[in-house]
C-alpha cells in the first residue's frame, strides 16, 4: 500500500490541477452568463483571462492550456453569434486567434511569474537558514569565556567576541573598526615580520605576546593565529585567540623565587647543622675527657686515703663519682640521640623477629634472675634501619624490664597488629607501673621523666630516641597507660620501601 | 719475664697520660713508655727528628694514639705512618674520647689496628689501658724491627 501511494497521492495532485482549471473556467462562464442576465456586456472576456490565470498560477502550465481552450470553446459557444453553436465566422477567426494567442501569453507570463516568485521564495528561505545558522555560530563564539577576534589584513579588528571584552575591557562597538596593534599595544617576543613570515607559509603561529588593557594595566597572553584565505587563496582575516597566562607565568616566577628561598634556606640549615655536628663532636672529644678525670681522680683518692677518710668524706667521694659516671651516661645518651637525627638511614630488610630475640639475649643479664613471663608474637619484617630498629626496641624493652621490676609476676608481650593505613604496627607491652594519661605527651620529650631517679634510674633520652628513630623511617610513636596497670608502646612503621 | 715491647703513647692530655700511666704500672709497662704529646712529636720519634735525634733505632712494637692533638692530629699521624714503606707495619691503637662513627670510619680507613674509646669509668678504663698494654707490648709479636726488651 505504501508503494502505490505516492502514484495516487500524484494522480490524485493531477486530478486536482485539472479540475482546477475546469473548474475556475466554468465559474467563470457561470458568472458572466449571470451577468448577462442583467445586460452586463463584455464582462465575459475579462472573467476567462481571469479563470485562465487563476489555472495557470495555481495548477501550472498544462492545466493553464486546458483552461484556455476551455475558455475559447465556451466563448464561442455562449457568447459569439451565432449563439449556442460551435461555429466560426470567417470574419471572426482573427478574432479568436488573437484571444488564444492572448490567453497564452497570459499563461506563459504567469507560470514565468510563479516559477521567479517560487525560486525568490526558496532563495528566501536558504538566506534565512544561513542568517540563523550565522547568527548561532556567532553567538556561540560569543558565549565562549575563550577571548576570540578577528582581523583583517590591514590589522583592523573586524570580529570581538564576549571573551574578548572581557580580557581586554573594550566593548565589540569600541574595538571593531580599530587597529589591533594600535589598540592593544602588542609586544611580540620576537620580530613581528618574523611572526608575518610564519603565518604566511604555515596559516598559523602561536606564542606569548604581551598587551594592554582598556584599564592600562598589561597582559600576558598565549595567542594563537589562524590565517583565512578567500576563495582564491590570497590571505583574507586573520582570527585569534588569546588566553590570560598571566597568572601562570606570575606563578612560575613565584614558584622560581621560593625555589631560590628554598635554596638559601637548605644551605643555611645545612650550615646550621654542620654546626651541630660540630658542637656534638666537640662535645664527643672534649666533655668526656674532664669528665674522666674527675673519676679517674677521685677513685685513685679514694683506693689512697680510704682508709685516713672517716664515713662522711667517703660519702661524699662516692657521690662525686656517681654524679660523673651519671653524666657521662648522660652525655653518652645525648649523644647518641643527636647521631640519630644526623646519620644517614641504611634501608635494609629487618626481621623484628631476629632483632626481638637479639634485644631480649642483651636485657637478660638483668632479667635471668627474674621470673618474666615473655609472650613474644608473631614479627614481621619491614625495611629500616637495622642498628636504628634494634636501639628504638631496646629502649622499649629494657624500659618495660626496668618498669616491671617491682612486680611479683612481671610480664611483657611484644606483638604486631598490621593496619593497612599504617603498614606495621608494633607494640610492646608490660604490667609495670605504668603512667599517668595526663602526661603521655611528655613521655617522648628529651630529659623528660616521670619516675623519680631513685625509684627508676634513667637519663630520659630513651623514648625520645624511641621517637626520633620512628620518626625517621615516616613511622609514629605513641602509649596508653594506667598508672599501677602497665603501659604499652606501640610504634608503626611504613610498609612501603622509602 | 717476658720482652716487653716498647710503646710510643701520643697524648697531649697530662692528666689521661698520668691515668694512663697509672693503669701501666700495675703490670710494670711503664719503662717501656715513651711520651710525645702531640702529633709533631710522634712523628719526630718516629723519623729521629727533633729531640729524639739520637734515640736507638727500632720502631716501637705498638703507638697508643689519640685523636684530638695539636699541631698535627690524630688522623694525619696515622696516614703519614700508614704511608710510609718503614712505618706502615707499626701497630697502631687509636685511644680516644670520640665514639663518632666518622673518627671510627677514618682511622679503619686508614689502616688503624684497633680502636678504643677510652671509657668514663675508671676502673673500665684502667682495665682496657691494661689489657691494651698486655696485649700489644707482651702477647703479640711485633713485626720485625720493633723494640723489646727484657
């Protein structure tokens, strides 16, 4: 059904022209006939011109042709003696010629007509498309914050689109018209006759000019060129496209001087701390020795005139030899802890386990005549510092032994809990005395004790070297406590290789 | 008895050369001891310079070095005997406050023999000076050239 429906819908168009024109022509002969009636004479002439350009307009050519014999066929029948008969009068033949003759003339300036106002209709509708397709083309340039314009050959600024004023602060009335060096006061990075050279051979060139803006104040921008040329292919406009970098290259000279800073401020610390290494050396060489004297002294005094010494001086011998062996623990401590923010780490894969079992065989002088119930779990291996890694436990567990020591029944557990977002985590944990929450952040500051020296003996180094060497394999250090309950340390150590 | 070797201690403390000393005496090494208080000295010992143009020849059978010197240090005494054809088999113990690794590094560098960082504690420090003494100047042998005695 669908085949055959254009050839009926034509048929049926065909049909519809036709009748038309038979149509028109009879209305026409009706109405002079009518007229006729009342004594209008010669109207009927008129009326067939009438229905035959009606015919033509409307239906086209061929049924035009239809309406003008028609048209002859009933004005020779009504209205030409003799009436009522299809007869010609020789002396009327002209007559009738002229009329056809008339008649198609008539058709043929009308079909001329309707075909020119036809194509004057389309041409119409072809330039409204294009106006509207331009004039969203031109809109959507407009819309975009992309600073776009266009100028011709002669640097007269032809196109400036929203973004364009934006940038730059000159309306589209303000700027087209002008001349775009003039009005923007480029400054090209190289020679502008370089730049033209370019744009001649490639159609194109891009890089950074500088300009002014409608307020004064300057830009900089990363321009890009796009030659057109007309259809002949000479160079016709120019369009380009600017972007505000100045920001960005702000931000590089910014990022330029901080480096500079940088610079200077990593030498300075670099300085600083060659002095420090030169204050703690001094300090290695020359406070140690005094230090030794005053205890190689005081025991060659005391083994000389113990026994000329009465119980009082002999107190106050062995407390100067204390005080010294005390400092230099101290300063041996001390030192040591400054060496750990100094030396280089040695990242090397370490067993826990191996170093665990090492750090309790150093404590066990000290722990073999004590019943401690160890309960040492499963160890991991990471990678660190192994000498860093051993001294941090054996702080640890020498703490929890020293802290245990007035228990009955000490024990110590040491165990791993692996936490995704810290990598390794080690605890070592004891039921010693434990401390009081209120003062966990002092716990891992340098000097800083909770114990009194004569209940705990201690330099207070040990667990802010505990800190500091965790801290330099990126890991964190902290402790719950209670006091009489215990405490437990616990560090955690990146899994990743640093 | 048996020879005792003679050793060239480089101190220029007069109080750790007195507890040195001290600690010598106890298995009568003390004879056998020479003094040079810096590290000009010891080398003048050790080429027959200065005042000890006329000494005997013979090397000493182990130098007792500390570190921290005037004029000429430690560490230069050592590489000019480590770099010398004559001197290079003279056993060499640096005696030393510094436990710095970088002190350690360069005197095993160098070629040192032992190292000891003298202890705080006296009676620690009187047994390692002796042990020292014991070891260097009785039990090892020193390379050929070196002085000993009865």
């Amino acid at each position: 059904m669908a085949e055959r429906k254009p050839p009926m819908a034509r048929i049926l168009g065909v049909m519809q022209r036709y009748g038309l024109a038979i149509l028109s022509v009879g209305a026409a002969l009706g109405i002079a006939l009518l007229l006729g009636r009342y004594h209008f004479r010669g109207v009927e002439f008129p009326l067939f011109l009438f229905a035959i350009a009606l015919s033509v307009w409307y239906a086209g050519i061929g049924p035009g042709i239809v309406a003008v014999l028609l048209s002859s066929v009933a004005f020779d029948f009504f209205f030409t003696e003799p009436l009522y008969s299809l007869y010609i009068r020789t002396s009327e033949t002209p007559y009738y010629v002229l009329f056809i003759l008339f008649a198609s003339l008539l058709a043929w300036f009308s079909a001329l007509r309707r075909r020119v106002e036809l194509a004057l209709v389309r041409s119409r509708d072809e330039l409204q498309q294009e106006v509207e397709l331009r004039t969203q083309q031109a809109s959507l340039l407009d819309l975009t914050h992309d600073t776009i314009f266009v100028r011709n050959m002669n640097h007269v600024i032809t196109y400036w689109n929203r973004g364009a004023q934006e940038l730059f602060g000159w309306t589209p009335e303000e700027a087209v018209g002008k001349h775009s060096r003039e009005l923007l006061r480029t400054i090209f990075p190289i020679p502008v006759e370089e730049i033209e050279a370019e744009l001649l051979r490639t159609d194109r060139w891009e890089g950074e000019v500088e300009r002014a803006k409608a307020d004064g104040t300057s830009v900089v921008v990363a321009s890009r060129w796009s030659l057109r040329r007309n259809e002949e292919g000479k160079p016709a406009a120019i369009l380009e496209t600017n972007n505000d970098i100045t920001q960005r290259r702000r931000g590089a000279e910014e990022v330029l001087k901080l480096n500079q800073k940088l610079g200077e401020r990593t030498a300075e610390l670099e300085a600083i701390n060659k002095e420090l290494e030169a204050f703690a050396y001094s300090i290695s060489h020359d406070l140690r020795a005094p230090l030794r004297h005053v205890v190689g002294y005081a025991e060659m005094l005391e083994k000389n005139a113990s026994k000329v010494l009465d119980e009082k001086s002999r107190r106050y011998m062995t407390t100067i030899l204390e005080s010294a062996k005390r400092m230099g623990m101290l300063i041996d401590d001390l030192l040591a802890f400054s060496r750990i923010g100094r030396a280089e780490t040695r990242q090397t894969l370490v067993s826990l386990d191996q170093l665990v079992k090492e750090v309790r065989s150093e404590v066990s002088q000290e722990t073999d005549e004590r019943n401690i119930a160890w309960k040492v779990g499963a160890l991991p291996e990471l990678y660190g510092d192994r000498s860093m890694l051993k001294l941090a436990l054996v702080n640890l567990i020498s703490n929890a032994v020293k802290f245990t020591r007035t228990r009955t029944q000490p024990q110590i557990e040491i165990g791993c809990a692996e936490r995704p977002s810290d990598g390794v985590v080690v605890f070592v944990k004891d039921n010693g005395v434990g401390f009081d929450m209120k003062y966990v952040n002092k716990l891992f500051g340098v000097f800083q004790r909770l114990h009194r020296a004569d209940e705990f003996e201690g330099t207070g180094i040990g667990l802010a070297t505990v800190q500091r060497i965790i801290h330099r394999h990126g890991g964190q250090v902290w402790a719950e406590g209670l006091v009489d309950k215990g405490a437990t340390f616990f560090f955690s150590v990146p899994n990743h290789r640093r | 008895m048996d020879l005792v070797g003679r050793i060239l201690m480089v101190e220029d403390d007069p109080r750790d050369r007195e507890l040195t000393m001290t600690a010598l005496e106890e298995y009568n090494l003390t004879n056998e001891v020479v003094v040079a208080t810096d590290g000009e000295e010891a080398l003048d010992y050790l080429y027959h310079r200065g005042k000890f143009q006329t000494r005997a020849n013979g090397n000493p059978a182990v130098l007792l070095l500390d570190l921290k010197l005037p004029k000429v240090d430690g560490l230069e005494v050592l590489q000019q005997i480590k770099s010398d054809e004559k001197l290079r088999m003279i056993p060499v113990v640096v005696l030393t406050s510094s436990r710095e690794e970088r002190d350690m590094v360069a005197s095993y560098k160098l070629g040192v023999n032992a190292y000891v960082v003298k202890p705080v504690d006296f009676h620690e420090f009187v047994n390692a000076i002796k042990e020292l003494g014991v070891f260097w100047a009785i039990i090892n042998e020193p390379p050929p050239g070196s002085i000993k005695k009865k």
